[in-house]
C-alpha cells in the first residue's frame, strides 16, 4: 500500500542524505576492564575510566581530531570531520601512537596499581554525513558507512597497547609510520589490517607488506 504523503516512515527514507567525505575512524577501549572493575574500589575505577578518557581526549584534539562519543570503557573519534583534513589518516595514527604512549606513562607513574592498557583500531573510507532531522534521536549529524563498524572490529582484534590499521589507512600512512607484519589468518575474509607505530615516537621507517591481512605494533 503506498504511504501517505505524511508517514513518517516515508520522509525519514527520504531525508537520509548528506555529504560524501572520506574520513578516519578512530576507535580505543581499555583493556580488562571487567577485571579492572572487579579488582578496584568502583570509585577508583571511575577515576581511572575518567583519567584514560581524559588522555584520549588529549592525544586525539592535540593531533586535530573530533571525540565524538565516549561508549562506556572506550570511545570514537573522527578525522577528517567535521573539518575536512588531507592529513586526517596520518593525524589518527599519530593520536593512537600518543594515547599509547600516554597509558603506558600512566602505568609508570603507578597512580591506579594496576597496569593500564589500551587497544586502538583506526580506518579509513567513505562515509555520508547525514544532517538528523529527527527531534527523537540524539545528535545533529550521523556518519553512515562501513568505516566506523571496520574501525570497531579492528580495534577489538587488537593486542593490549598496540595500533592496528585498515588497509586503506595504511596506504595513506606508509610512508610516515613504521608497519610490523604479523601472519595473516587465512579463515577471515576481510579487508587488510596493519599494525603501526614508530619505535622511538615520530619514527619514519616502513616495515611490512600490503599482502599480509593484519599486523600490529607494540
């Protein structure tokens, strides 16, 4: 049965739409986090969720990047958006490498008694940036694509304290960043993953191969 020039069904499908832009996803989460909350004092934890966010919100706005929401013991970042960027995928990798290095100075100084760790999955790819126009839903803009679900799966595929890549992110960075290949698994049929970093920060050297599925750097 067509629908009423009134449904709502039918202007929300009809007001998604928007700008095309490529962008870089960053996405981190603390690692053992349940074990974390189980370890300390919920106060404690609170603080120590509160420190990482803190750091993360640092390294990403001081690398020219947009914390758009914090998602319980993690969070999502956007380069390239709002305010488009030609340097958005190195300027992600650089923030990953800085909230590392961050969480493992954390560590050092022994604030919280426990080891601090982060895992970091950064993707790059075309996404629609849709105005909402919907008063029940939260937010004023929507990135629709595949990027942010690819930077999410990348991330929880992580080892603790490293940075893994999408393929088109590494392709973007090669040149600035060094790539440790790891053995590719042969049983996941998805886009190619990298592991990045410089062993003394802001390192310039390229190690590794397009071909591998998935590296990481630690």
């Amino acid at each position: 049965m067509p629908k009423a020039a009134g449904d709502p069904h039918s202007r929300a499908h009809t007001e998604i739409a928007g700008e095309r832009r490529q962008v870089t996803v960053l996405m981190y989460d603390i690692v053992g986090s349940t074990e974390l909350l189980q370890k300390l004092d919920p106060e404690d934890f609170a603080s120590l969720q509160r420190r990482i966010h803190r750091e993360a919100a640092a390294a990403i706005r001081g690398n020219s990047g947009y914390l758009d929401r914090l998602l319980g013991d993690g969070g999502a970042a956007y380069f390239g958006f709002p305010v488009a960027s030609e340097d958005a995928a190195e300027c992600a990798v650089l923030a990953a490498l800085d909230l590392v290095a961050r969480c493992q100075d954390l560590t050092k100084e022994g604030a919280f008694g426990a080891p601090l760790r982060v895992r970091v999955g950064v993707a790059t790819g075309l996404v629609v940036i849709s105005d909402l126009t919907d008063a029940s839903l939260p937010g004023s803009e929507e990135v629709i694509g595949v990027t942010p679900a690819l930077a999410a799966r990348i991330q929880a595929e992580a080892e603790p304290n490293s940075v893994v890549v999408s393929n088109a992110t590494y392709r973007l960075t090669s040149a600035a960043f060094e790539f440790e290949a790891l053995a590719s698994d042969p049983s996941r049929a998805s886009p190619s993953q990298f592991g990045c970093g410089s062993r003394s920060h802001g390192g310039r050297t390229l190690i590794g191969s397009p071909q591998l599925a998935s590296s990481r750097f630690r």
